[in-house]
C-alpha cells in the first residue's frame, strides 16, 4: 500500500485540523518510543492513524504492521490479522487519552515482545474465531475454546513472525495435539 492509501502524512507541525481525541492520544504517545518511529497519518474524517512497521529496527511482516487508529473516541488496535477496540474511561479528554495509551502501548509491546499471541480456531466450515492469549503454556491455554468447533478442529496460535506460528489439531475432551502447519493454513 501507498501512503495515501493510510491517509497525509501527519507530524506535530502539520496545520491540517484532527479531531480532539486524535489530539490528545497524540500528545499522549510522546513518550512511547515506538509510536515516535511510526508513522503518523491524518484520514479524511480528521482523526489519525499511527502505523507501526518495524521494532527493535526489524521490519514486521507487511501483513503484521500495527495500525492504531482513533475513530470515534476510541483507539481501534489493529494487528493485520486481527483488531481489537479499547475504549476510554469516563474522565477528561486528557486524562482518558493517556489511558488508552497505557492500554494500547502494554498490548502492543506485548504482542511485539511474543507475551501476547493470537488462538485462531477453524474447523471443518471454515474460521470459527479467536482470542487472546496472555503467556501461559501451550496448548494449556488453548482452553477453554471460545467458540463451538467440528470434529476437525485446529488452532494456529499466531505472534508477529509467522515463522514462530504453531498448530494443533483437537482430538476431544480439550486434548490438542501439535501438528506441523499445513498449506492454506492461515
């Protein structure tokens, strides 16, 4: 994707005019390092999306870049894979900007740092959903499985490097056995 295709280029000089919220999760990511080396950019609505594309000077895989987007006075976390909202407490703007910051920033740098992976659950129909998990062991906390699955269920627990991807194959009674990850698997 271009640049244009995630909005004008946004810095702390540009006089283009954003939202209010947009303004104070701005003003709030300044002292978050990895939000000062994304890239920041103002969408056609006004509010701003930060997009995150390296760590640590290591490139993400496109599809794993992070997107953090400020739509209608919450921050909408998304992973390219998968999304999730965080909604701001009842207080003042400023106060709430820094909060969901806090938030985004723990999920995040988690994510990045592997302590927060992503269980995607598939059977015989197709994807059935997901969730979150927050370290722990494997396939432990595979469990409990948030959706209903056919007899061919699988879960890909999934980090920022696909190369560090892992697959099981459900064989009932909450018994998951490790698999090698199969073509058309994503």
């Amino acid at each position: 994707m271009s640049d244009s295709d995630y909005g004008t280029p946004f810095d702390e000089n540009s006089t283009d005019p954003i939202d209010d919220w947009s303004r104070a999760v701005f003003e709030a990511c300044r002292d978050w390092p990895l939000a000062g080396s994304g890239r920041w950019f103002r969408v056609e609505e006004g509010w701003l999306r930060l997009r995150i594309e390296e760590c640590d000077g290591e490139p993400l895989e496109p599809l794993f870049a992070v997107d953090v987007d400020m739509p209608d006075g919450e921050v909408l976390l998304d992973f390219g894979s998968w999304c999730t909202p965080i909604s701001p407490p009842q207080a003042v703007l400023d106060d709430a900007a820094r909060d969901v910051v806090w938030k985004a920033r723990e999920l995040v740098e988690g994510w990045l740092r592997g302590e927060v992976k992503l269980a995607t659950y598939s059977d015989e129909t197709g994807w059935r959903g997901s969730k979150l998990i927050y370290g722990g062991d494997l396939p432990a906390q595979i469990e409990p499985v948030p959706v209903a699955i056919g007899e061919q269920a699988r879960v890909i627990v999934k980090t920022p490097r696909r190369s560090e991807w892992r697959a099981w194959v459900h064989i009932g009674d909450g018994i998951w056995i490790e698999c090698e990850m199969r073509e058309g698997w994503n």
